[in-house]
C-alpha cells in the first residue's frame, strides 16, 4: 500500500510540474510576442515585437520614420506631410495613406479604422487620445540637436528591424558635420560674428526664433549669432524689436519663404536693416521636410548656414554633393544635380 501511494504521489507531483511549466512557457510565449520602450519623458510603453502598422501624428517624425526605413509601415500620415513636395518625389506612396491630421486636429475615430499597432506622436492631448482608445502611443519630441538624436533612437527602437543600426549611422553623421562645422568657427568671437534673424516662415514675418532652439544651435555652428536674444521657437515680436536688433543676415524658413522675401524687401519698414540694404535675405532649404527645424535634413542646414554666415570658411563644401549624398545613403533617393540644387534653394520638384 505505500508503495502504491508513493508512486501516486510521484505522479501527481510529475503532471504539477508539467502543468507549471506549461503555465510559465505559455506565459513566455505571451510575453515575447511584447516589448516595452522608451518615449521621450522616459515613459515606457508596451507595443508588439513585430511592428508592421504605424500611425504617425507628428508632421516632422514620418521623415524621421522614412529615413530609417519604415515608411512602408505607415498607415495614417498627416495632411501637412502630403503637402510637402520632395516627400511625395521621394516617396509617393505618401500621397495614399490616410491623413486624418491637419495641424493639431486628429479624428481618432478614422485612426482607429486602420488598426496601427502604435502611434507616434509629439503633442501630448494626441498622446492620451490614442491611450483612451486603445492604442499605444509613444510620444517623439526636440526642440534642439540632443533631442533629434534621442527621438532617432526612440523611432528606430519602435520600428525594429535595421531602424537601430541606421539611427546609429545617421547620428554618426549629424555628429560629424556638428564637428565640422565648430572645428571651423569655434574660434570666431561674438564681436566677429554676423548677427542672423531667423523668421520662422513668409506667412508671418514677425515670427521669429530665439535662444534655446535648434535654430539657435545650428546659427552658433555655422559662425553666427542670434540676433534674437529671448528664449524659445516661434516668438511674435514688433518691427521695432526686429529694426533695433538690425539683423546681418535674414533667414525666411518654410515653403512661403520666397513671398516673404518679396514682402519683406518692399516693405519700407524693413529698408534700413543691414541685411536687407546688403542683400543678405535668403530663403531656407526645403526636402522631404525643412531644413531648418525639426528634420533629419538639419544635419545638412549647419552645412548651408556655414555657406550663408561664413561663405570663406565654408567655400570647400560642395552642398550638392553633400545633399545628393545624404538623400542616396539615407532616404535611397538618387537626386541629380538640378534636383539638389532646387532642394538647397527651396523649391519644389519640377
């Protein structure tokens, strides 16, 4: 008789173990088929392992999703996303993803109708809205170099696969030309440095950028100095503010820019700048998003800025080249020399 117990009891423990482990494999097997990240607040999010379907709400962040290879995976964009011209010649499939997002307004209804599997997003309302209905979301922001680099290596790590390894180059690159360019003008006191005012676009040229934005970090790179001296992106001042500052240089961003100048260079309010009497008012680069602000292209903006606010100290870079170089090894795009150069002048596609 206890024989017979002892061995029912051996079973009995055997088929308990079986089933634990059963139980604990299964929960592996659960767990793998989930990962968790980082957003930029340092918020982790759980999201699938396999990401194939991903709505991104920022403007900015899809160029930084197609240069790391993931654009095929979009499956909501945003409608100032589709206007944007080289991103449609780069990658036309743009055009037929469903952009429910003009400016900040999001019909998270039509979002949800595409089932992504995560959302990417800067502004924190859309951030709560895709978490309300279901949907991770991992929220990408910068406002300056440090900040394009983490959003980079945040994106990538949503989107799996090769993203990591190019972020890793990408921001091998964007170092290299920061580098580049400070080695070059990291000597230049302030007393020699041309003052830049940079309007944020034609629509509003009392709309400017101050200190503590990427604008004023690629403006230092490139041997300049803000002529705007308060804090922050997209500060409305006075002409007075802007005629007392009387700017070397004037730098117009977005794809108003030229109507801008055009206002700008007939409007006698602006006739005794320096950099107006001088002619030194130009347009920024356009690409598959502006040079200027919030784009991966900004790696290339310190190039231009150098040539525009140091041209002897810059006069050995050939931006064509380097512009048809960084759209071949990271956005897979070959540009010919007429392209680069519309790119660079911010024009269009013809």
């Amino acid at each position: 008789m206890k024989r017979i117990v002892v061995f029912l009891l051996a079973i009995m423990t055997a088929l308990l173990m079986v089933a634990g482990c059963g139980t604990e494999n299964a929960s592996q097997g659960k767990q793998s088929d989930t990962r968790v990240v980082k957003d930029i607040e340092g918020t982790e999010v759980t999201i699938p392992k396999d990401i194939t379907k991903v709505a991104d709400l920022w403007h900015a962040n899809n160029q930084v999703v197609l240069m790391l290879g993931g654009a095929d995976t979009l499956v909501s964009t945003t409608k100032n996303v589709q206007g944007l011209p080289w991103f449609a010649k780069v990658y036309p499939r743009i055009k037929e993803i469903p952009a429910p997002v003009k400016g900040t307004d999001v019909q998270m209804e039509e979002i949800q109708k595409v089932n992504p599997q995560v959302v990417l997003a800067s502004n924190k309302s859309q951030i709560e809205m895709a978490r309300n209905a279901g949907i991770p979301a991992v929220r990408v922001n910068f406002a300056d170099y440090d900040g394009l680099r983490k959003t980079v290596n945040i994106t990538a790590d949503v989107l799996g696969g090769k993203a990591p390894d190019i972020a890793k180059q990408y921001i091998a690159y964007l170092d290299g030309k920061i580098k580049f360019a400070e080695d070059k003008t990291k000597a230049i006191s302030d007393a020699d440095r041309p003052s830049v005012l940079h309007i944020v676009g034609g629509d509003d040229l009392l709309k400017v950028d101050g200190h503590k934005t990427i604008i004023d970090e690629w403006i230092r790179y490139a041997g300049g100095k803000n002529a705007i001296t308060a804090d922050g992106p997209q500060i409305t001042v006075t002409i007075e503010e802007i005629v007392k500052a009387n700017p070397d240089i004037i730098i117009i961003g977005g794809t108003q820019s030229r109507k801008g100048i055009e206002q700008l260079m007939n409007d006698p309010q602006w006739a005794s700048l320096k950099a107006v009497q001088n002619g030194r008012v130009y347009s920024n680069p356009v690409g598959t998003f502006n040079w200027d602000r919030y784009s991966a292209e900004s790696a290339l903006q310190i190039l231009w800025a150098g040539q525009i606010i140091q041209p002897q100290l810059f006069s050995d870079v050939n931006l064509v080249k380097e512009t048809q170089d960084f759209y071949k090894t990271f956005l897979h795009y070959d540009l010919s020399d007429v392209e680069a150069q519309r790119v660079i002048a911010g024009e269009g596609p013809q």
